[in-house]
C-alpha cells in the first residue's frame, strides 16, 4: 500500500517533531540527544532489513503508540501514543480482515518510517 503524499508530508512533519532529537534527520540513530543516551537510538532506515525485508506495519505501531513496551522499564523510548490521539481516526487494515480506527498520525509516522527503508 503506498503512502498518500499529503500523510507522508504529514508523518515526516510528526518524525521532526517526536523523533529527530533522538534518531536524527534520517532517522539513522545518530540525533542530537543520542550521545546522551545509555543506549544508541535504533536506526529507523533498517526496519525492513531487519525483519527480512518486510516492513512490519502492526509492530512499528505498537512501538511507537507504547502499547508493545510496557512493560519494558529499560526502553528511553517515549509512549508516543496519547500525543498521537489528537486529531481525526483512520481506518486502518492490518490485513487480517478487520479494519480498525486508528489514530490518523500514528499511520502517518509508521507510512513515513516505511517510506525511508533503505533498500
């Protein structure tokens, strides 16, 4: 599914808001904020790679939302879920069959982070 260019001028404008500081402009880990940092922000160009080639839509949304870590104490990450609520829902499909109302800014960032995947 390609990303609609007006969410992902939208989800860079969310990256350099939420994310820059710590990943840097391109996201490779190396923002302004790492070096203090116990642990070096993921690079977010390697997501796809890491996982075979597949960019795993569901599991980067649940990063970022929080949902998927918290329980971990260890992770500098913030929850960016509540600052992502605010505006309009999307339908978003999963591809299990089950279209669900999403947070149109989360999909944003996650298509966004989906659109740097180096290759």
């Amino acid at each position: 599914m390609a990303c609609a260019p007006e969410r992902q001028g939208s989800g860079r404008a969310l990256f350099e808001t939420y994310c820059v500081s710590c990943h840097g402009p391109q996201g490779k880990g190396d923002g302004p904020a790492a070096g203090g940092l116990g642990k070096r922000p993921a690079d977010l160009t390697g997501i796809a790679a890491r996982n075979g080639g597949t960019f795993p839509m569901v599991r980067v949304m649940s990063a970022i939302d929080g949902y998927s870590r918290r329980n971990d104490r260890t992770s500098m990450m913030p929850e960016l879920g509540i600052a992502l609520q605010e505006g309009p829902l999307a339908v978003f499909d999963a591809g299990d069959g089950h279209p669900t109302p999403t947070p149109a800014k989360l999909i944003a960032l996650a298509e966004y982070l989906r659109s740097i995947q180096r290759p």
